[in-house]
C-alpha cells in the first residue's frame, strides 16, 4: 500500500459490480483501499456491495458494506452516518451508482426517464446533501461524480434519459464546486468514454446481434486510440481527485475517453 489516502474514509455509492469480475465501482475501492483509504462500499445490490468490500478486506485494507437505493435520501443518509460512525469521517464521497434505459425520446417511457434521474441525478444530489454538512465540519472534502460521454456527445444509441442525466449531472458538478470552493470541498466529475467494463455487456451488446467480438472491434475502432479503456483508467482518475494531487482542482469534468470527445466536431 502507498499513502497517498492514508487515514482517510472514502464512501462509494454504487461500490459493486453487475458480475464477479471488475467493474468501476470495485475497481475504484481497491483503487481508494491501496493508498490506504477505508472504505464505505454501498451498493443497491448488497451481495454486490459485500463483494467489493471482501475484495478490499484480502488486500489488507478496512471496509464496511451496506445496502443502499440512492434515490432514496433516508437510505443515503444511513450510510453516511454508519461511515461516520465507524471511520469517524468522510473525505470522499465518490458517486458512481449509475442507471440506464434503452429508448429514444418517442420509446422511453415517463417511468424510465424517471428512474434514470432519479439514480443518476437526484442520487448524485442526495450523496452531497448528506456528505457535505459532514466535510463542512472536518474542515473540507472531494465529491467526484462518475457522468459519461454521453453527457456531451451522441454514444451512436439512444438513451436518451441517460444523456440528458448525465449532462445535469456535469453541471451539477460545477455549481457544487463553485459554492463550496471557500469550504475547501472539492467536486469534480469523471466522463468515461467507451469502457470495456461488465455492464456494457447487458446494455450495449444487444445493438451487435449479440456478438461481442463485432462489439468491442467496433467500439475500439471509433476510439483515436483504437482501443477501450478499462475500468482501472476510470479508477485512476478518480484516485487523482480523491487525493492531494488535485487540491487545486475543483470544477473539472474530465473525459477518460482515449480522445473521443476530441476528434468531435464543434
């Protein structure tokens, strides 16, 4: 373990994974645990949120999970007293619980688009109204939201939900940032491109007939790189804005995306 996080408490909304293997959410606890970070893994699957927590625990670092819908403000706060609780603070709030639907704006059905903001964006909101009175009293904090491409670019499928949750979200970063800069709470935001992570798997594949090789081979393409990223580029990212190497970075929404947002027309 370095120490670049050594004492602090990191709590991740949205901590598991939709599979054993690695997503961003556990990517990012390990990622948080191995600078010596403990950790609050929350996830609305709790077997998921365990699991990451576990995964943290065998490499010698201190975790606590719990189940959590973060569109529900009564479950957010729980979480956030149990990580005081039982660490005594919380310097990191990192929101990555993510949800998303398939549909253009004629297809998606009130009840999605609802959902959708209700996750992506209400539950960005609830995580810093129960975190930042929390920070204001240690004396500061980062808050790093997990937004997409999508927020800026069509993604070349339409979820429309997700984009325009996404999109709020990147301001949302902005104004909170701005508000408590003097407070020395930072939030910052984190756009990943095409990510080679388990999820797209359940929400990209279908566009493919189901094939994967076609898939990746075609979202590789469309990358400047020629390549993915992986989850461990988005967890990266994220250990910047959680540490004291960005203390002077508020306000950013940073695309991780192997040029993509660059190589767009404006």
């Amino acid at each position: 373990m370095a120490e670049r996080l050594q004492g602090k408490t990191a709590l991740i909304l949205g901590a598991g994974c939709v599979s054993d293997g690695w997503g961003n959410g556990n990517a990012t606890a390990v990622a948080f645990a191995r600078e010596g970070a403990n950790i609050v893994s929350v996830d609305l699957d709790e077997a998921a949120a365990a699991r990451t927590a576990e995964r943290v625990r065998q490499e010698g670092g201190q975790a606590i999970h719990l189940q959590a819908d973060v569109a529900n403000q009564e479950q957010v706060e729980r979480a956030v007293r149990l990580a005081v609780e039982q660490f005594g603070r919380v310097d990191i709030l990192h929101n990555n619980a993510g949800a998303n639907v398939k549909g253009g704006p004629v297809e998606t059905s009130e009840a999605d688009w609802d959902r959708v903001f209700d996750v992506n964006a209400k539950g960005a909101l609830f995580g810093c109204k129960a975190v930042i009175p929390v920070m204001q009293r240690q004396g500061g904090g980062s808050i790093i939201h997990v937004s997409s491409i999508a927020s800026v670019a069509w993604t070349g499928h339409p979820f429309i939900a997700y984009h325009a949750s996404k999109a709020a979200l990147n301001q949302m970063t902005r104004a909170v940032a701005v508000q408590y800069a003097a407070e020395n709470i930072r939030c910052n935001c984190i756009m990943p491109g095409l990510i080679d992570s388990p999820r797209i798997y359940g929400t990209i594949l279908s566009f493919y007939g189901g094939d994967v090789e076609k898939m990746r081979q075609a979202r590789s393409a469309s990358v400047p790189m020629k390549r993915m990223g992986d989850v461990w580029d988005i967890a990266h990212a994220a250990l910047f804005f959680a540490s004291e190497e960005s203390k002077y970075v508020t306000g950013v929404v940073m695309p991780v995306d192997g040029g993509i947002t660059c190589s767009l027309p404006h």
